[in-house]
C-alpha cells in the first residue's frame, strides 16, 4: 500500500496534467476560428474556461497569442482582460515576475508582450517606468513609441536649456529609434530647425525611383477592371495605344519627404485615366517584408508578378501606410507593378493621381534596396509626350 | 403559421425588454423618442449627475438596459484599440471592460472614429461594430460569445473616410450595414453563433445610414429598409431577399425613421410612404424638399416631423401632408440626431452646447441650454431616468438621480 502522501501527490499530478490538458484543447479551440464565423461556437465555450483561470494562467494565455491570428488573440486577450478585472478586484496579485519574463522574450507576439507591459505598469507603474527604456529598439511598435517619446522629451528639455548639441544629439538618436509617423514628423521637424539634414524617404523606405506609363482609359471607372499591357508583359521599351495618344514608359523620381509619387506631373492633370509605375527592389537576402501603400485613387499591385491587392475607391483620403500587404522578397532583383486609376471627378479635391509606397518590416523599419539610389533633392520627371506619335 | 410563429417571438423577446431601454441607435424602435417623463428640461451646471472620462475617442451612442450603460470607444495613435466598456447608470462606475484589437483598416476623417457605429442589443447580448468592421458580441457581463473579423473576411470592406452605419438586431437576426465604395454590402448574422445567414451586394457607395425596420405590408413580419444613394431596398430580415424597393434616390449620410406605421426617408428632400410587401409598392404619402436633413437623421414627435439642415435650422413638418410648420434657428453645427421625450427634443451641437426644445410652442422655443464644452458628434441616448450623452473625451449623465 502506497503512503498517503504519495496518492495525493500522484492525484494533484494527475489534476495539473488534467487542467494543462484542458487548457491547451481550450488554446486549440481558440486558435482555430477560422473566416466567416468559423470555429467561434467551440472559441466562446474555450473562452469561458480561460476567462475563468486564476492570474497564473495569464502568461500561458499571453503566450498561445504567437502566431495566432488576429481573432484568436482577441478572443486571449479579452480573456485576459475578464481574469485581471476579477483578480484584481479581488486585491489577488498579477504573476509580475512571470509577465516580466514574457516581456524579455523578444520572440513573443509583440502585441501580447505590450499587453504584459500594461498590466505590469497598471499594477506596479515604477516598474514600469524603469522598463520602459529597454524597449527602444523593440518589435513592439507600442513599447518602442513610449520608449522613444522619452528620448523626445530629453531632447526636447535640452533645447529648452539651449544646449542645441546635446538636442541635436537627442532628436538624432530618437529618430534612429522612431518608427511612428507623428514622432517621425516631429523629429525631423526639429532636427531641421537645428540645422540638419534628414532623409524622411530612406528612413520610412519610400521606393522613390520609378519608371511611370501613361495613360490608359478609366471612363466610368471600367480601366480598373482592364488588363492594359503593362499588365500582360514587362517591356520598357515599348509604346502601346494610350487614351490620348502613344503612351511610352518615363522615369520619374520623387523628392517628396513622404515619397508621393505624382502621375500628374509627367502626364497632366487627367481624369477618367489609368497610368502604371513599375520599380525593382534589389533584396539584401530573403526575408518577409511588407508593401505599405498610400493612395485615394484607385489601385492595383503586382509583386514579382502576382497581383497582392487592389481596391477601387476614389478620393477618400489617402495616409501613410494605409494599406499594408506581406510580402516574401526574394534576395536579389523583386519587381513592383502599380497600376494607379483616377476618376472622372471634376472637383479640386479629386485632383491627386498619385501613391506612395514603402518596403518595410512588420515593426515599420525600413528595409533598403542593396542598391538604393540617393534621395533625390529634387523631383526629376520627364516630361511624357504622350501625344506625340498618336494615330 | 410562420408569421405567427415570428409574431409569437417577436412579442416573447420583446416582453423581456423594458420599453425604456435603449438598444440601439435612436433606441425604442429607432425612432430617437423615449417614453421616459420625468427628463430634465430646464438645464443647468446641477443638471450633470456624473461624468465620468472614457479611455478613448468616439461618436457611437449609448446603449442602456435596465441599470447598465454600454459605451464603445477607440484608443491608440492608430485608433486600433477598441473599448467595450459597462458603467452602472446610477452612479457611473464601471462594471467592466474589454478590449480588443482591430483587424481592419482604422483611417478614417478626423471628424469620426473607429468608435462610430453605435451598437446594439436584444437585451441579453450585445453587439458591437466598428468602422475597422470589428463585429464583436458580448452578453451584457463581458463574457464574449463571438467574434467576427468582417474586413478579414471581405478584404475590400471598408472606407477611407470611416465607417458608421449601425447594427440593428431583429429576433434572431443582426442585420449589419457594410456599405462602401468597393466591396459593399449589408449581412444578415445568426445572433447565437455570428454565422452569415445572408449577405446581400449592396450600392458600391460611401454610404453611413442605419436600416430601419418596418412591417411587411402583407404578412405583418419585420423586414428591414436598406437606404442608400439610388433609394431604399426593403428586404426580408430572415432570408435578404428584397421585399420591395424604392428608387427615386435616398440620403447616405441620414436615416430614415418609421413612425406610426409610415416611413420617413431623407430623398430629395423628405418623402413619407408606407411600407410595400413583396409584389406591393411602397404607397407615397407625401414628398417635400424643404425638409431636407444634412447629417442628423429626422425624428418624429407629436405628430410632427423635425429636420435639422446644416445651418442649425430646425425645420417642423405636418407629417400628414408634409407641409412645414415652422422654423427654429439652432445654435450649429449638428451631426447628432435629435432625441425626444413628451413634446420636447434633445438637440446637440457639435461643440457640445445641449439645447432642449419645447415643440409645442407656437413656432418651436429653446427652452434651456447647457454647454457641455467638448467635441459631441453622437446621438445621445435616453434610459434609466436620465439623459446619457457621449463626447470625444467623456460619458455625461444628465438628471435622474
């Protein structure tokens, strides 16, 4: 006969295997919603075990959010949100040393590892404020904001004090670290004032050299649809029949701090056209990437000829990365074909025929061409004579 | 034997429901008319019970059941955070929250939010939608009973400017609006699991009206009005199959309402009909273009239907002939739709001035104004006793105890 001490260890051992069981089916449950609804009978019953965990459970949960797509981690992290609301009024204790842990661990889903972050900050906010610096540099692209608004603010102070070196220096380490737009701008809105130079283009990535072709007919809006040659063959050197005339392939280069690319100015301010801009990106090595566009026209995008994404709304408004799309990029040569539409508006604000676009990593860091051209200073684009050997 | 079988739900559900509660955009019906009586009208500073700040931006209404206030809002410098959060009416403190993440596109106009459409309830769940097409549905504790991803599911689903049209729910049907430029439509989703049981192509049009139910000319059952640029499109809340149409052009950016069993729709003007059944027009009343609403959606009250234009003017309407009454200069701009209790409407600016108005006077009379100093762009609400209204910052909660 066995000791007492040995049948309750061995029936706790068999409880914690049951439950880590449990837990992970209810992880699995989770994990798997899948589009239209799929799979959210089976996350809501999940949803309730998890929700009903003690705090212990929370690093676990803010865990399985790696790699998860973006229901199932609401799905964890509103379970999250039920577990800390309850424990907390409770007056229970959050597993600080483990959520410190999670947040060390680069590796994890960033936006799991803010999460930790915050409850950190919410239950012990000196810690919090004595973490916050380590995360310059982070993925998280929430940490890294807080952390380099702090490098704003001490250089910000030092220019208060008229120390224009120590600020100089300040804003230049917060912009290697800044991948937020509105600190970005900020930044170099400074720094400028202070008598430096700063290349707004190669630090977002903006592709700014291309070779644009123009134009194609968009009346009521049909060219969107309309597989125009460009689409079918890559050919430089070719002239095709265009709405007004021949249409042939110029180079164009954008000076524009936000890399606007502007089909306007080669080919005049048109209406109801369609125009495509055509760049190689010279990969480092193979990596995931992603393509962030701006555009208020309508538009196409073909990477290493597949087309990744397009969309045909007209003059809504346009944003930096306002649409993001992942891409593979292949080391060496990857071709990028946009096809870009404008309507049949007459109004000034459906004027703009233009996007940008960047190549950047998940976080928004720059990824550059091997071969990147210098900024331009200033916009070069031939000047398309599209009418010129018309029918 | 169907219809009554839904009659026979519809009145089940509808008898666990307080008729003062306030489920949806425009509350009781969507109509934006309390049966609450005992409301505040002469306003002042004592007139604000509570007000209590929120984590983030928005623009949806207040919904309210029983003693609980749900409120939506965005937070983020890419207003990718969204807040579902539960106050206590009676004393504003929260019950809980929940936060999500946005899977969709969040650009929208700085005058909007991601928090734009007000949400819905059928009294035991809550649903929620965002203009990143976020459809989350919670029960009224925060337990979460589904969730859907709409621009995961139809990538093109959105609008740069911001999505608004509200959600309203039918028995056991949640009818969305997904209205835009290019992958347009509008859902009809099991409320239970958050499953499609139809989706419907809809105008390819920016489009931020919220449907409006009304009862098949025929058979009684509700089917729900569709409104965009080319008209309204009535369909079955159960199947989306069109009942009847109406195509001589509708608002996009203003509702319309159903009163007293006849529709009142923003179209050239405003036009008053009764609703048709499948293979039966809708029959027109009346049609009178100087009536016509710029953002905030009319309301009908006492028999009188109110318009605001975008120079503040408050215009009142015979809604038996369509003939204006009178008019009221406002102080403007308005985004938000009036709300009404007794013979009074709630109107408020979009720079947070609260002014009542007593429609029984001869010629309308602004009886009493309160500046609540923020930016207002939501339609208040009205439950619990009280006057709930949301600004970009704040929860306000004026009167009751």
């Amino acid at each position: 006969m066995k000791p007492l001490s040995s049948l309750l260890l061995g029936a706790t051992l068999a409880a914690s295997v049951a439950v880590r069981a449990e837990f992970k089916a209810d992880v699995a449950a989770i994990r798997q919603v899948g589009a239209e609804g799929k799979g959210n009978t089976q996350a809501a019953t999940a949803w309730q075990h998890l929700a009903k965990a003690d705090a212990k459970a929370i690093p676990g949960i803010l865990a399985a959010m790696d790699d998860a797509n973006d229901l199932a981690a609401n799905y964890l992290r509103s379970a999250v949100d039920a577990i800390v609301d309850r424990e907390l009024a409770a007056k229970r204790a959050l597993p600080q040393a483990d959520l410190e842990k999670f947040i060390a661990d680069k590796k994890h889903n960033p936006r799991a590892r803010r999460l930790a972050y915050e409850l950190i900050a919410r239950v012990s906010p000196a810690t919090g404020e004595k973490l916050l610096p380590t995360f310059v540099n982070d993925p998280s692209v929430e940490l890294r904001r807080d952390a380099v608004q702090r490098l704003i603010g001490a250089a910000e102070k030092a220019l208060a004090a008229q120390d224009k070196a120590a600020a100089t220096k300040g804003f230049a380490d917060a912009l290697t670290y800044a991948r937020d737009e509105a600190q970005i701008k900020k930044i170099a809105g400074e720094l400028r004032k202070l008598g430096q130079e700063v290349d707004l283009p190669r630090h977002f990535g903006f592709l700014t050299h291309w070779k644009l072709i123009g134009s194609f007919d968009n009346a009521k809006l049909a060219g969107f649809d309309t597989a125009y040659p460009p689409e079918k063959e890559l050919n430089l050197a070719a002239e095709y029949d265009g709405k007004l005339g021949r249409a042939r392939w110029v180079e164009v280069a954008t000076a524009n701090d936000y890399g606007m690319v502007d089909f306007n100015r080669p080919f005049g301010d048109l209406k109801g056209v369609a125009g495509y801009a055509f760049t190689e990106f010279n990969a480092a090595t193979a990596r995931s990437a992603e393509l962030r566009l701006g555009c208020k026209n309508g538009w196409k995008i073909w990477f290493n000829g597949r087309l990744v994404f397009g969309r045909d709304e007209y003059h809504r408004g346009a944003r930096i990365d306002q649409y993001r799309m992942p891409v593979e990029l292949k080391p060496g040569r990857n071709t990028i074909l946009v096809k870009v539409c404008q309507n049949e508006e007459v109004k000034d604000w459906t004027k703009e025929w233009e996007f940008q676009l960047r190549v950047c990593d998940a976080s928004g860091t720059a990824i550059l061409a091997k071969d990147r051209l210098p900024t331009p200073k200033a916009a070069t684009n031939a000047k398309a004579d599209s009418k010129k050997g018309s029918k | 034997m169907k219809t009554v079988l839904i009659a026979v739900c519809l009145a089940t559900v509808c008898a666990q429901l307080n008729a003062a509660d306030w489920l949806q955009f425009r509350g009781p019906g969507g109509t934006g008319i309390s049966p609450e009586a005992n409301l505040p009208v002469q306003l002042d500073a004592k007139s604000v019970t509570w007000k209590i700040n929120l984590p983030g931006r928005g623009l949806s209404s207040p919904v309210i059941v029983g003693d609980r206030v749900f409120v939506t809002a965005a937070s983020g410098t890419e207003s990718d955070r969204l807040h579902v959060i539960c106050f206590r009416a009676a004393d504003g403190s929260k019950v809980w929250e929940r936060q999500f993440w946005a899977t969709g596109r969040t650009m929208s106009h700085p005058k909007t939010s991601v928090a734009a459409n007000t949400p819905c309830s059928d009294g035991r769940r809550l649903f929620c939608l965002f203009s990143s097409n976020d459809l989350l549905c919670l029960d009224l504790d925060g337990n979460v009973l589904w969730l859907r991803g709409l621009t995961r599911d139809y990538p093109n689903a959105s609008n740069s400017l911001g999505m608004a049209a509200s959600p309203v729910v039918v028995g056991d049907t949640l009818v969305v609006p997904v209205e835009n430029d290019s992958e347009s439509f509008t859902m009809g989703v099991d409320v239970v699991t958050g499953a499609n049981r139809w989706k419907r192509d809809r105008p390819k049009l920016a489009c931020w009206t919220t449907p409006v139910v009304v009862p098949d000319a025929k058979s009684g059952a509700p089917v729900v009005v569709l409104q965009s640029g080319p008209g309204l499109s009535a369909v079955d809340v159960r199947t989306g199959q069109e009942a009847w149409y109406y195509t001589d052009g509708a608002s996009t950016m203003s509702s319309g309402v159903f009163s007293g069993g006849v529709l009142y729709a923003p179209s050239k003007g405003m036009v008053a009909m009764k609703p048709g059944a499948a293979g039966v027009h809708p029959e027109v009343l009346w049609h009178n273009n100087q009536l016509t609403p710029s953002t905030a959606s009319p309301v009908v009250l006492a028999g009188r239907v109110f318009t605001l234009n975008s120079a503040g003017i408050l215009s009142c309407g015979d809604i038996k002939d369509g003939r204006r009454l009178w008019q009221l200069r406002t102080t403007g701009p308005h985004s938000a739709t009036p709300v009404g209790f007794g013979k009074h409407l709630v109107l408020v600016n979009e720079k947070g001035l609260v002014q009542i108005v007593n429609t029984g006077a001869p010629e309308g009379e602004i009886v009493s104004k309160l500046d609540l100093a923020d930016t207002i762009i939501g339609t208040p609400s009205i439950g619990a006793g009280a006057l709930f209204i949301r600004s970009d910052k704040a929860l306000v909660k004026l009167g009751g105890s």
